[in-house]
C-alpha cells in the first residue's frame, strides 16, 4: 500500500509490460435541503479503520523464497502476485531502463513456456501484466482456482529456467518494444518534466536520479551478457515474496509452492543501496519549452521513505495541500482567485526516498508571475500555519475509505496480494498497512506542520513548462546524467554468447474444471416517484456504489452545441442552493464518499460510492447535488475557461487530436454522434451562460429520464427508504422531456486517409473507423466479440502480436466495436514509431483484409482462446463492486435479461469457428475504413503517398479540411 492512494502527484508513472449570481432553479427540482445545509453526520475514523483487514499467513522455503498466503472465497480465483526485490535503483551507469527492458523480457517465454501470455490467457487469466518501478519489479496475474498450479508453475519456470529461451532475436524485439514505449511517453505534453524532475533533485549516480524507462542510449546498448547477469544477480527465489490471495489455504498454497519451486537454487543477495535522502543546495530552476497550450509550474522536493517517522504526515500533508477536491491550492487559486485551471499535489514514497511535488497550470491569460507569487504564498501559509484538525479528519477518512475499497481484489497491482507483499518487501511486515492507517487516524495537525516544516522548507526545484517548439529531445534524457561529458555506452554489438545447457522438460500441468458463474442476484423496486431500482446486494466491504443515471449524454449536444451538455453535468457538483463546491467537496471528505459526474455518448451519469455506515447522508448530499444545481454565473464562468483550457490541452495531444476527428468524419456532422466528444469546441462553450445550463438540466435531468442501480453492502429493505427519502418526492415539471434522435448512416465505401501535421513527433498515432449497419441493442453479436478479441482485442490478438511483438514498431495496438444506443463503429488504433507509419498502416490492413476476406479464418488455438479463455475467465470479471454495477448498467444499456452472464457460457459454447469467420466477413473488413493519422508530416507524407489511398488533410485547431489530394495520394 505504502500511500499510493494519496498521491496525486503527475511522477505517479508505473512502466506495464503488455501494455456569479444565483441562476433559477429548476424547475423539476424540489428542494430537498434546508436553507443551510448542516454538516453530515460521518462514522468515527477508529471504526472505519478497524474494518481494513487483511488476515494472512506465511511461510518461506530452504531457498529462501518467502509467501504469504490470504483466504478469500467469495470467487473461486486466486491472485498470484510476485515482488522481486530489483528496480531501476539498482541499475549501474550505462544501463539504465535495464530492470524494466528485464521485466518485457520475462514475457517472451522460458525454457519449457513457449510465451507466458497464451496458456494462461487459455484458461481464463485476467491481469496477466508486469511493472517496474525504482525499488521492485512485479507480476501479476489472476487465475480460476483450477488453473492455480498453471500459473505457479510457469512462474517457477521463468524464475528458475528462463535463460535457456533469452535469445538475441527476443532482446531486440522487445528492446523496440520498450523505446516505443518510451516514444509514447515522450509524445505527450509535458512528457519530458519527469527527466527534469529527476535531473534537478538528485545529483549525478544516485539511484533515484534517472527514469525508470531510462535512456535509448543505454537501451540500446543493452546485450545478452547484461540479461544473463541481470538475472542471475536479482532473479533468485529469496529476493522475491510471493503471495497468494483468493479462494486458497496455507496447507494447499504450501504443498503447491513447494512443489513449483522448491528445487530452485538460492541465489546471491541483492546488494543493498546508498540512496541518501538529498536534495538541491540552493533553490533551482528550469525552463522548458514544449507543444503545450497551458504553462504548468512544478515545485518539487525530496523526501523520507517509507519508513520514516514523517511519511504519514507527508502523506496527509501533501494531500491537504493539492489532493483533496477542498485543496488549499484548488480554495485558493482554482476557485479562489482564478488563477490556474488545475492544481494537484502528492507524495510519491519509495523505500528509500519520496518526492514531494505541487503543480500548477496556469489560467490562460493570467499573468505568470502573479500566479506563481499566488502559488508559493499559498505553500508558505500552509507550511508556516499547518492544517486544521476537520483537515487532518478529512484527508485521512478518504484514505482510509480508499483502502477499504481496494480489499475487493485480490490481485492485481493494487489488490489485497500486493498490500500484503510490499508491507513485507519495504518494511519487513505484511500488514505494515494496518500501522500506516492507524498512525494516519492519529495525526494531529501539530504533527503534519512539523513534518511540513522539516521537509518543504528545505530549497526546491521549479519547472516551468511554457508553450513553444519543443527544444529538447526526450531520446537523449531519462540516462545517468553525465551523458555530457562521459562517452555513451557502444550499442550492442550482438557478439555471440555460449549456450546455455537446459533442464529436464517440466510440462505445463492440466487446468481443473472451473466452477459455474454466481453472478449475484438482481432485486428490483421501485421508487414513489417511479424511478426504478436495481440493486445486486454483495457484503465484502462494508461500501455501497450507486448509479444515478439519465438517458441523456453528449450526443445530446451535436456538433452545432457540441460541449453543452456536458459543462452542465459538469457544473453539477461546483454549487448547489445551499453548498458551494468547498463545501460539496468538504461534505464528502468527511463521509469518505466519492461523488462524481460525468457524460457519455448516451448517458449522463451521477456516482457515489459510500461507506455502508454513512450512506444516508451520502445519498443526501447526492440528491443535493443533482436537484438543486445552482449554475452560479461564477462558476459557470470558472468552469468554462476550465474546459477551454481542457480543449487546448486535447489539442495538444497525438491521441486527442485523432479521437476529435474520427466522429465527425464517420458519423458526419449532422448526425448526434458526429461530435468532436464531450469537451466540445471553444466556439460553443464560450457562449453559454447560466440560463443555457439550466435550461440544459431541466430538459434531461428528470426523474422519469433516470434509473438507480446500486451494488454493496446494503439490503432492499435497507435501501429503498434512503433512496424515496433522497429522490422519491422528485417531481418532473410540465415541460416536455427532451429526446434523441439516431438515425442509421450508410457506411462508407472507400477507405480513406485524413492526416493532421503535429511536428517534432517521435510517434505517430493511427485511428481509423467505419460504421456498421447494427445498434448498440443488436442482440446475438456475440461472436463478433469474439471475432474482434481475434483480430485485436488483446494482447494476443493477431495485429498486436504482429505489430508490436514481432516487428516492434508499437508498445499497443487495439481494435474494438463500440456499443452505443445508436450505430456501432468498428475502430483500430495504434501509435508507432514515426518512421514506419505507413507500413503499420499497410500491415494493419493486409491483417484485417485477410480475416475479413476469409483468407485467414480463426484457428483453433485463437477458437479455444476467446471461447474456453472466456468462459474460465468469466468469475474474474466481476471481482468488484465496480465491475458488478459496470455489467448491470450494460444489461440495461443493451437490453439483455437478469441471468444473461450466468448463461453467457452455453453460449459462448455454441459458437463454431464459422459464426466467428462470419461475423469478421459482415463487420470487420478493411474496405470503407476512414484512417486518420496525427504525425509529424516530413516524416509520414513519403510512406503515406505509397500507399496509394485518397488523402484528406485537416488542420490541428478545427478539423475543417484545408486540402485534399484525391490522386490516392501520389
């Protein structure tokens, strides 16, 4: 756990492997508060705490391997979750990103697992990924129980016999894999900070100086040698801990781990390392210059670990400062005096440091200096003053709900395995997080200002990153830091090693069968005022999620109105009648609740998630919040040079760029869904005022528009009088309802490229589209899900494996098939390296051409994969409370019946390899794809012309067309 749900910092990185004046009120809204609200009545703190728990049990091999082992039976899965005690802290000089390049590599497969990813993605594995940070690399994946010893035998596999299959052709795929990783990284504004924070706090050779994803110079020239040593020096049973959480005991998790890996042999110690806890001498500044629209300023600060006496209050501190929604810097400079569009602040704990960090993007028009005078006084005060003690309570109930939540999994990056596994691997104690919590209840602001004082008093390190060309090259940052004046280390020169002598073959053991799918049961009511409730009752952790949704969404606006609707659900929780949005923020914290807005193509959604204990109150500031929405002029004002901000920043980004142009293109600008997406244009938002917001609500935010469903720890009987004394005297006014209209578009004949030039792109991204003549509701489309999860739904799909696993040229390549109310879109996306833009885009083709066309129908391996895969997978996917509501809201969107997943296994069975073949032929051709590409056009406008397709080039700001060459690009 160690605090990574309190920090909101922007260094928050994890490397993956796979990878104004009063408006009306409206007229449908009855009050519901009084005319002060009072401050809801919350659980103690003591209480909230005692019902974090993670019982375990432990035991360590002759080897020294180390695993701890939960009991959770609610779903028959296990999390298997290993901690390798090796990070990019332990990288020497000119090898950085080496531990993370390792950790690609331990997917590539062992001497008897040909490829990690197939037999467990086979047998229903969910979370099969890897990470790297400074101090560990991990694994994770997640298996039915009948596929436990699959998985601890692979893992044992590669853990004790992965050299014999580390070949020269697999280092280099997966070397490119990584540097485009990178590239994507680097691509996005303000990508580079990162480097700079790291180059500005630490001086050359410590540890913690240089990024995890580290330098393409010593990626390059990183050789087998290095992955023999890296291995044999970290890669041994007692430098990791494993744990084993889900429907497992101690005596079975015993016999089977030491079945696994009780033959592997011990291995040398990870040597400790000298990371002092230091920092600049004198204040430092940086300036950096990049394609962004808005400045942001960072201060930064180095830290204690984990273990220091002051991390708690750091934790607290930090989040008090510019994590939680009433932040000091969002009261006074989002909200306050308007100075910057958004603000955070957190700390990043590691073992041996932290890194304190605030951030600020400055509001467009402001002067500079004043925001950041504003900026730095704030911090001051807050240093210099402290917290209060509603603060200190504050921050630390949301901490504490946070972790109450995140017992629901038990595997994963965040699940109850690797709370246990870092306790242990950081601070020698599996339920460290226990203390952490219980020294977090029992701050006093006393105690969170000396800490404070002690650390943020010390010089810091500002980065500026204001708008321009960018001038510096992320390829030559993220290295030791001396790259200047001490040679680059020689690429890889691929010399031959000797052989490796493999061991006996081990066979990948048989999966047992996987129990039936208990999808739990849905119980229906129905409010005074007839809303209807759904409820799925479900008593793991004591916290209830409920869904207030309307049939609205964003496709409300088209693209003549295009960012209306959603500024209005956006306005929602910034003021109601009788709380502004301090003091909504304040009200939250103090229940441990998260209330949230937010719109789709579809749906407008209002979302909390309540402790069991406090509820009541949550449902009433919930109704609050969507009754008597207030839509002050202020805030409308505040919240519109907000999105401005948020539009100039999609700008800014390869991704947004693309995803703004696919719709309009495809859907066409007259149909709902043929908008720029929920943002909206500049145009359109400048011009509404608080009339059209409320005017906006009244129209679609009805009662007889809306539908509750609630999934937790709550009964019917529990929960129908909280939610009639919350919604159910809701009338609607005598204005008629507003409704969508969604034609059916014909889909395009012709495939088509549309390029838009963003310069100095180290990637390119790819989005292509194309209707298809079905609706979101089509029932029986099943094996297209299939069918796409084939082509490039995962990473095992045909175009990820080929473009990213084979040629390299990609970190991910996806396809999906979109669900709407109206008509489906069949999309691909990829970003790649610049250089082979055009032939990803001819090879994306040829692979789409060739299923669809029938030149390469599914084989059995993909046929057993997605079906068998599937069906075991099926009690992984509703682990949670969140992905339990996710699956109702679906069964209501696409009206499916109640017991439709605990019949989706019969039906996945009978589904033949042609129904799969057949559903690629109808949905999932190559021909009528309209391809919009975002790069760098020196480099893309050669390989595009080759191959030969219509081009329509559109600008980066409007999506208007400027230019088209209609000769197929020659």
């Amino acid at each position: 756990m160690h605090f990574r749900f309190a920090s909101t910092s922007v260094l928050a990185l994890a490397l993956t492997a796979c990878a104004a004046a009063p408006a009306p009120q409206s007229a449908s809204s009855a009050p519901v508060a009084a005319a002060q609200a009072t401050a809801p009545a919350a659980a103690p703190l003591s209480a909230l705490v005692e019902e974090v728990s993670i019982p375990y049990d432990s035991f360590t091999l002759a080897n020294g391997l180390t695993t701890l082992v939960h009991t959770d039976r609610k779903t028959p899965v296990v999390g298997v979750t290993l901690y390798y005690r090796v990070g990019s802290k332990n990288e020497p000089r000119g090898r950085t990103g080496f531990a993370h390049l390792f950790e690609h590599l331990m997917f590539g497969g062992s001497e008897n697992v040909e490829s990690f990813d197939v037999p467990l993605e086979a047998v229903g594995s969910t979370s099969t990924n890897g990470s790297t940070w400074y101090d560990r690399t991990n694994y994770v994946e997640t298996v039915p129980t009948g596929a436990l010893d699959r998985a601890l035998m692979m893992e044992a596999d590669r853990m004790g016999h992965l050299l014999g299959a580390v070949t020269q052709d697999k280092l280099d795929k997966q070397r490119s894999v990584v540097k485009n990783e990178k590239r994507q990284g680097d691509n996005q504004p303000y990508g580079l900070v990162e480097y700079a924070i790291g180059d500005g706090l630490l001086p050359v050779g410590h540890p913690y100086r240089h990024s995890t994803i580290g330098s393409m110079a010593d990626l390059d020239a990183a050789n087998l040698t290095d992955v023999r040593n890296w291995f044999r020096d970290h890669y041994a049973p007692n430098n990791v801990v494993l744990a084993l959480a889900g429907d497992i005991d101690l005596a079975t998790a015993r016999a089977k781990v030491e079945k696994w890996f009780g033959a592997i042999p011990r291995g040398p110690e990870v040597k400790p390392v000298d990371a002092p806890v230091v920092g600049p001498a004198a204040p430092v500044r940086r300036e950096m210059t990049d394609q962004v629209p808005v400045t942001r300023v960072t201060r930064a600060w180095t830290g204690p670990g984990i273990n220091h006496a002051d991390a708690p209050a750091l934790a607290v501190g930090m989040y008090i400062l510019g994590g939680l929604a009433s932040s000091r810097l969002d009261n006074a400079l989002v909200r306050g005096d308007e100075l910057a569009v958004r603000v955070s602040a957190g700390n990043q704990q590691q073992e041996l440091l932290s890194f304190l960090q605030a951030d600020m993007d400055v509001k467009p028009g402001t002067d500079r200096a004043a925001a950041e005078a504003a900026f730095d006084k704030v911090i001051a005060d807050f240093i210099a003053r402290g917290p209060t003690q509603d603060e200190v309570q504050r921050a630390a109930t949301k901490i504490v709900s946070g972790q109450i939540g995140a017992l629901e999994e038990v595997g994963g990056f965040g699940g109850k395995g690797a709370t246990l596994a870092e306790g242990l691997l950081y601070s020698n104690d599996p339920a460290d997080y226990k203390k952490q919590l219980e020294a977090i209840a029992a701050l006093t602001p006393g105690q969170v200002q000396d800490a404070l004082q002690r650390w943020l008093s010390r010089p810091a390190l500002t980065v500026a990153v204001v708008s321009g060309e960018r001038t510096e090259d992320g390829a030559t940052m993220g290295g030791w830091g001396d790259e200047g004046t001490v040679p680059a280390p020689q690429p890889d020169a691929k010399k031959p090693v000797p052989p490796i002598a493999k061991s006996p073959p081990i066979a990948i053991p048989p999966v047992e069968d996987v129990g039936e799918l208990t999808f739990p049961a849905i119980e229906r009511a129905t409010l005074t005022n007839g809303i209807p409730v759904a409820l799925a009752r479900r008593t793991a952790v004591p916290k209830v999620m409920v869904d207030l949704r309307f049939n609205a969404g964003y496709s409300a606006d088209g693209l003549a109105r295009a960012g209306t609707h959603s500024l209005m659900v956006s306005a929602l929780d910034e003021g109601t009648t009788t709380r502004d949005a301090t003091r909504i923020a304040e009200d939250q914290e103090r229940l441990g609740a998260d209330i949230s807005t937010g719109t789709s193509l579809d749906y407008d959604d209002v979302f909390l998630t309540a402790l069991s204990a406090n509820l009541a109150p949550s449902l009433e500031l919930m109704a609050d919040i969507v009754r008597n929405p207030a839509f002050r002029a202020d805030d409308v004002a505040r919240l519109k040079n907000q999105r401005a901000a948020d539009i100039a920043q999609q700008l800014a980004s390869p991704q947004g760029l693309a995803s703004r142009a696919l719709a309009p293109l495809v859907y066409g600008e007259g149909h709902p869904y043929g908008t720029v997406g929920a943002l909206g244009t500049t145009a359109v938002v400048a011009k509404l005022t608080p009339e059209d917001l409320t005017a906006e609500a009244q129209a679609w935010l009805r009662p007889e528009n809306a539908r509750i469903t609630v999934v937790g720890d709550v009964t019917m009987a529990e929960l129908l009088p909280q939610l009639n004394q919350a919604f159910g005297n809701w009338s609607s006014s005598e204005q008629a309802p507003a409704k969508k209209d969604l034609p059916l578009i014909t889909p395009a004949a012709e495939t088509r490229l549309v390029v838009i030039d963003r310069p100095n792109s180290p990637q390119s991204v790819i989005y292509a589209g194309r209707l298809l003549p079905v609706t979101g509701a089509t029932a029986n489309l099943e094996s297209l899900d299939l069918a796409n999860e084939v082509l490039g739904s995962g990473f095992l799909s045909r175009l990820n494996l080929l473009i990213r696993e084979e040629k390299g040229w990609s970190y991910g390549v996806r396809t999906g098939v979109t669900a709407p109310e109206g008509q489906r879109l069949f999309t691909f996306s990829a970003p790649v390296q610049a250089d082979r833009t055009g032939d990803s885009v001819a090879l994306a083709l040829d692979v789409i051409g060739q299923f669809a066309g029938g030149g390469k129908g599914v084989d059995a391996n993909e046929f057993n994969r997605v079906t068998d895969g599937n069906i075991r997978g099926l009690p992984n996917r509703f682990q949670t409370n969140g992905q339990v509501l996710r699956a109702l809201l679906d069964l209501q969107a696409r009206g499916r019946p109640d017991d439709y997943y605990t019949k989706l296994p019969d039906t996945y069975r009978a589904i033949r390899t042609n129904a799969i073949d057949q559903a690629a032929r109808d949905y999932l051709g190559a021909g009528g794809l309209t391809i919009v590409v975002v790069g760098d056009r020196d480099v893309i406008d050669p390989q595009l012309a080759k191959l030969k397709l219509p081009i329509t080039y559109l600008p980066a700001d409007t999506g208007a067309p400027v230019d088209t060459d209609v000769s197929s690009g020659e």
